[in-house]
C-alpha cells in the first residue's frame, strides 16, 4: 500500500512536469473558489489556550491529557504543551487538504486531531512540511511539487503500518 501511495504521488509529479498547462487546473481552479488565495496568516490563528482546548478535543482525554499539544503561530506549528506519551494532538488548517481541493485556503476551516505515535513520527511531519511551505508564500503548484519531490527523496517518512489519527 506504501509503494502504491508513492508511486500515485510521483505519477501525479511526473505528469505535472510532462505537462505544465495541467498546472493551469489547479490555477484555474483558484478563480472558481471562494477562497482563491491564502488570506493573512492571522485569520489563521485562534488564541493559544483554545486551540490548545480544540487539539485536546480530537482524543478521550486518557489520551489527549499525556499528549504534546502544537498549535498555529505565525511561523509555524510549535509545541505549547510538552506530552509524556509519543501521541500528537494539533488543529489542521484548511491545507491539510488535497492541493486541488477549494477549500485550500479556507481560513476558518479547524480540524483537531490526536496522532497516535506511528502517525506522529510520519504522517505529521508531511503536514508540517506542508504549513512551513504555505506559510512561505507557496503557490498549490509549489506545494505539491516540494511534497511529492521529498517523498520521492525520503526526506520525508513513508507512513508506517497503523498510523492514524
């Protein structure tokens, strides 16, 4: 399954590179949205002790309790609440989502989640590589080409077997 995911996120960058008008899609999928571009990094941002509440909030607190606690700052995701388990609770903003999806850059989109251990040591550091490119000013397009492109690199993890959120 590991190898299938791979090989469907390099055949979409390899068809991408073969043929750049297909970029255009996702460029031409902006002008439809209603959000067709990242707002202010602050309509991103909530007050630090609710989302601290919010992250908890994905997880039975005999998780969530032990559990390191990140939140949204301007330059990026940050530990607030240091865990004594290897579990993960985060609120996911909008660009968590597929790169062609219109709610991209939905600014009041919040999602909490709790990462179990596997997930936390693979599954979020993609979603962190994600935010520090947003937060760079990088277009879809460059999104998905820096993801793919580390993951073909293994600079970022291959999901391991039960993680999950």
């Amino acid at each position: 399954m590991r190898k299938t995911r791979i090989k469907l996120i390099v055949s979409v960058f390899l068809l991408l590179a073969a043929f750049p008008s297909l970029s255009g899609y996702v460029q031409a999928q902006d002008t439809k949205s209603r959000y067709p571009s990242m707002a202010p990094v602050e309509q991103y941002l909530m007050p630090e002790s609710a989302e601290i509440a919010l992250a908890r909030s994905a997880a039975p607190a005999s998780i969530s309790d032990a559990a390191e606690v990140m939140v949204l700052r301007a330059n990026g995701y940050a530990t607030a609440v240091k865990g004594k388990s290897r579990f993960v609770c985060i609120v996911e903003r909008s660009w968590g989502k597929a790169t062609d999806d219109p709610e991209f850059w939905n600014q009041k989109m919040r999602a909490p989640h709790c990462f179990n251990p596997q997930a936390a040591r693979t599954f979020l550091p993609i979603y962190l590589m994600k935010t520090k490119l947003v937060l760079a000013g990088k277009s879809r397009t460059e999104i998905l080409y820096a993801t793919a492109s580390a993951l073909d690199r293994k600079e970022l993890p291959p999901l391991e077997p039960g993680a999950m959120a």
